[in-house]
C-alpha cells in the first residue's frame, strides 16, 4: 500500500509537468494566458474557479481575440456535459454566470444556442459521499444562467447593475494586464491544493486579496465561502 509520502510526491512531480506543458503551450504556440487560465477554471478537478481567476476572465474577454478563446472554451465544456464529466460543465456555468454579469454584454447572445444544454444539466442528480447534493447545486446554477439568458433581458441587466454598484465599491481595484493573468495562472488552485498538503497542520498563509470582493461569490453559501471539492 502507497505511504503519505509517496502519494504527495507523485502530486508533486504531476505539478510540476502541468506547468513544464503550460509552459511550452505559451512558448510554442499561439495559446494565451488567459485561454490557459479558462482552461483550468473550468477542467475536470475536484476546485471551483475562484473570484479572483473569473474576474481576470471577464477582463480579458473584452480583448477581441481572448473573448473567442474564452468563448470557444466555454461551449465546449458545456456540450462535454454527462452523469460522468460534470463537473467541468458546470464550472463552466459558473464561469458564464461571471461573464454574463461583469463581462461584455454580447456574452448574452453569445450563448443562446447553449439553452438547450443548459436546460438538460437541470435535471443532473448527484449526491456525494458526504451526503452534499451537488445535483441541486447544478440545478439551481442552471436555472438563473437561463434567466440570465431570457430573451426580455431584464434580469441580466439588474444583475448587471448590481455587480457595477458591487464593483464600484471597491476601492483600489488595479489595472488588468496580461501579466496579472500569467502570474494568476502561475498561483493556480492547482498550485493552492499542491501546497496544501504539504501544510495540514498550518494557517493558510497565502496573501489575501483585499481588492477583491468575495461577497458575491458563487460558491458562497450562507455567508460563508464554499470552496468544497465538487466530489
């Protein structure tokens, strides 16, 4: 039977080979920062994207050519949607959820072919085994995209203001660069999780953002940030 030790070493050396391919993507082909980052927001693994990774999404995505990486990605993670790739799909339903309200307001039309799509993760069930009921989560995470999408409009464009009046009350935001974006995809959650195991027994210490605001987080449940695995 694998050790502890043994099994954080094997995290350790796939770490790090994610990030010697991330690299040569970014020196050997035209991929962005920024599509790598939506990449991993929205993969197969057990983290939801955090607040900070979706906004730097939802900037980017109103550079032209990063709005059709975003964009293309998102599709596709959509219409990957089954009982057993999941979870992809609706991180990438949060994702949307974000540019939708913060992103560019063609977003909207962008995705009203993924309706039908959408509709269908409705009726998802999956409960884990900690008895948590991911399906309603993906159920209720459906249905306001849906609203977001609906043709009148006028949810998304209160939802809109509310996220302006949320956003225009932070002071100190900073500028987007493309370099915000590569150092974020170097400080991925895959890189947070590595890290983790390694301090069980500690206090996250990782720098905390104040720019940002977590109260309108998409994970957040009952005032309290969800950042469960979606197992």
């Amino acid at each position: 039977m694998d050790s502890p030790s043994f099994h954080k070493l094997k995290k350790q050396a796939s770490f790090f080979l994610k990030e010697k391919i991330k690299t040569a993507r970014l020196a050997l082909t035209d991929v962005t920062p920024t599509e790598l980052l939506t990449e991993e927001a929205t993969d197969e693994d057990s983290w939801p994207p955090d607040t900070h990774t979706m906004g730097l999404i939802s900037r980017s995505a109103f550079e032209v050519d990063d709005y059709w990486r975003i964009v293309d990605i998102l599709h596709k993670r959509l219409w990957k949607f089954d009982e057993e790739n999941w979870r992809g799909s609706y991180k990438a339903l949060v994702v949307l959820e974000h540019l939708l309200t913060h992103g560019p307001q063609r977003v909207s039309e962008e995705f009203q072919c993924d309706k039908e799509v959408i509709k269908e993760m409705g009726i998802f069930h999956h409960v884990d085994e900690n008895r948590f009921n991911w399906g309603l989560r993906v159920r209720e995470k459906s249905e306001r995209i849906l609203k977001l999408l609906d043709e009148d409009r006028s949810f998304l464009k209160q939802e809109r203001s509310r996220a302006r009046k949320l956003t225009s009350g932070i002071k100190g935001f900073g500028s987007f660069t493309q370099k915000n974006v590569g150092r974020r995809l170097t400080e991925s959650r895959s890189l947070t999780c590595f890290k983790s195991d390694y301090n069980d027994d500690h206090q996250d210490e990782d720098e905390e953002d104040d720019n940002l605001d977590y109260t309108d987080h998409p994970f957040r449940v009952d005032g309290h940030q969800d950042t469960d695995p979606l197992t």
